[in-house]
C-alpha cells in the first residue's frame, strides 16, 4: 500500500498598515499551491479621533484571526516619511495590529516594502499596480479591489510565504563562512 503525504497547510494573514485605509490579505498554502481566502480594508478615514481608528484596527483585524486562524502574520514596515507625527500615527496603527496577533500567540514577521515589492514583482520599486497585476497572475483571481491596500497585503502575506523556502542562514560572519567552508581559504 502506498501511503500519500498529506499536503501541508498553512495561513497567512499579510497586513498593510495605514491611518486611513489599512490592507488585509488572506492566504493559505495546501502544498505548493496559493490560494487567495480574503482581501479587504479597513476603512479610518471617516474616524477624526486617532484613537477610534486604533481601537478600529484591533476589532477587525481580530476578527480576520478569529475566522481564519492564520498560523502566522505578515505585516509590511513602516516607510520613512518626513512628516513625523504621521510617522508616529502609522507606527500606532502597525504596532495595534501586531498587538492583535501576538495576543492570540500567531507569530509575526516584518517586512520591508521594498522586500515585499522584489518578492512578488522580481521589483523594489514596482508600483501598487504592478504588485496587483503579478498577484492576479500567480493566485489566480480577476477582481481588482477598489482599493490596491488589500493587494499589497496579499503581497505581504505572499512575500512571507516565499520567504519561508528560503534555507535558514547558518550565520554571516566571516568565522562561520571559514568554519563551514574550510577548503575555500587558502
């Protein structure tokens, strides 16, 4: 009797902060295959108080990881701007969604834009629709979002799961690269 592996299953909640519209995609991995679960945003701007927006992302990004239990989470770094009390906001905004997973003991990960970019459209400085085009390509779905945050959280959440095929570093300094490779150095 031949006994077939069970394809491993993993799901990824990727996020795209923001202050006015924050992104959130839904991935899962069944053995080689991506599938797209949910996409959507999280609507602030219509909040003047920075606080309700905060409380805002807490409840629904709680809610996308108590209806699809992401094994783990995604979340896009916050780029540097010049306007330091926006600066300060998206950081708030990031660290409520981070405080969301961690409360639920889902690991998370961070990710820079540029990383995430390169990842899925082979580009650091690819457009948001760039990013969306290569997302409709390599998950397989037509719909355009109204709002291109929640295809960069795909992305996110796509960049992780690449980022997880990629063989662990077993160190960068040059005394571990001698120790490994003891007959290249002469």
């Amino acid at each position: 009797m031949i006994i077939k592996p069970v394809p491993v299953s993993k799901i990824i909640l990727g996020i795209d902060p923001g202050t006015q519209v924050m992104g959130y995609g839904v991935i899962e991995q069944k053995g080689s295959k991506l599938l797209v679960l949910q996409m959507g945003v999280i609507h602030l701007e219509k909040y003047k108080d920075h606080f309700i927006k905060l409380k805002k992302i807490h409840e629904r990004i709680t809610q996308v990881i108590q209806e699809y239990l992401p094994d783990e989470v995604a979340i896009e770094a916050p780029f540097f701007g010049k306007n330091v009390q926006s600066m300060l906001k998206l950081g708030r905004a990031q660290g409520v969604a981070i405080a969301a997973a961690l409360a639920r003991d889902v690991p998370v990960t961070e990710y820079l834009p540029k990383k995430v970019k390169s990842a899925v459209a082979g580009n650091g400085n690819a457009s948001k629709e760039q990013v969306a085009a290569m997302l409709q390509n390599l998950l397989n779905f037509s719909e355009t979002p109204e709002f291109l945050d929640a295809t960069d959280a795909l992305a996110v959440a796509v960049c992780h799961h690449f980022q997880g095929k990629i063989p662990a570093s077993k160190g960068s300094s040059w005394k571990a690269f001698l120790s490994e490779n003891p007959g290249r150095v002469k």
